[in-house]
C-alpha cells in the first residue's frame, strides 16, 4: 500500500500532466520518492460527475510508477476511444482513480472472487482486461464477471470455459483522489 503523502504525489502529478498538455508544456517532473520508483501495472481512471471519462492502464509493468502515471493521465484523458478527448474546462470536474495492480497470476474460475480479483482473458490472440472494482460496482457473479471479460476482449460469452483459453487474475490496490485535493467537487 501507499502512504498518504505518495498517493497525494501521484494525485498531484495527474493533474499536472494534464495541465501541461493543456498548455502545450513539458511533461512534469517525477516525484523524488523511492516508493514510486518500482515497475507496477497501473490504470488510471477519469469521472466526471461520477461518469466514466476516461481509463486507460498496463497490466504488466513497463515503467516505474511514477511515471506509467504520469503517462497514462495523458492517455486515460485523450486516448482513451471510447470518448471525445478531455477538454480544458473539464479538469477543475476530474475525480481521478489510481489501481495499482499486482502481478498477473493463473486463475482457475472457481477460484474467482468478486472484489478481490480483477481478470484478464486471453483466447485466440484477442485479450480483455476488467479491474476488480468493475464486478463489484455492477453487482456481477463470478460468471457475470467472466462473461463480461470475454466480451471486452471480443470473444463469444463462454471462450472462458475453453480448454485452450488463459485467465489470469490480480488484485488492485484502488486509491481515489480526496475532494479536498482535486477540482471543484
């Protein structure tokens, strides 16, 4: 888990690296804190009026955390294809989310927990990925929750239940940016 004073550093620099490419500025500077540095999957989550905006992350590390945050705001906000790209007057509205992952692992489906795991299916060279908060916001059974899965990654309800087909779970430590710290909410 992160402390208070690591998860205010990453809150702090999303909105700094959306302000500067609002701007048209450089990317800012990493935080000096040593537990920011490791290599973690990351996602990070936009809502605006507690609708999904934008979420955009890695599953497996590729960047110390810092700076997979720093990179992921930018994509979660104008990458993201399911929505317009974020616009200037929208970032004072952010309420923004951080789930870092842990590792992915083999998950044999009568092992899934709803709130615990989140998954990743992959079958057939498509993948999809679902983060363990998603199952448990929509009130979802393990098989809704595999279903789903499936259905992100473009592969018919039941590819779950394939001899040949991989699922993986993780768990995510989820950290939501306190009202008093972000925009106007």
């Amino acid at each position: 888990m992160l402390a208070p004073d690591d998860q205010r550093l990453l809150f702090q620099l999303v909105r700094a690296a959306l302000r500067a490419r609002f701007e048209g500025a450089p990317p800012p500077p990493l935080p000096a804190s040593e537990a920011l540095a490791p290599e973690r999957g990351v996602f990070v989550t936009l809502r605006r009026g507690g609708e999904l905006r934008g979420c955009i992350g890695h599953s497996t590390p590729r960047a110390p955390l810092a700076a997979a945050v720093r990179e992921l705001a930018c994509a979660a906000a104008f990458d993201d294809r399911r929505f317009e790209p974020l616009e200037a007057h929208e970032q004072a509205d952010l309420e923004i989310e951080l789930s870092v992952l842990t590792p992915l692992e083999p998950l044999a489906a009568a092992d899934l927990v709803v709130g615990r795991h989140g998954l990743v299916i992959r079958h057939r060279g498509r993948s999809g990925l679902l983060l363990p908060q998603v199952a448990s916001e929509r009130g979802w059974t393990p098989v809704e929750f595999l279903v789903a899965t499936c259905r992100k990654a473009g592969l018919p309800p039941d590819a779950w239940r394939a001899a040949d087909c991989e699922i993986l779970g993780f768990e995510a430590e989820r950290y939501e940016e306190p009202a008093s710290d972000g925009g106007s909410r």
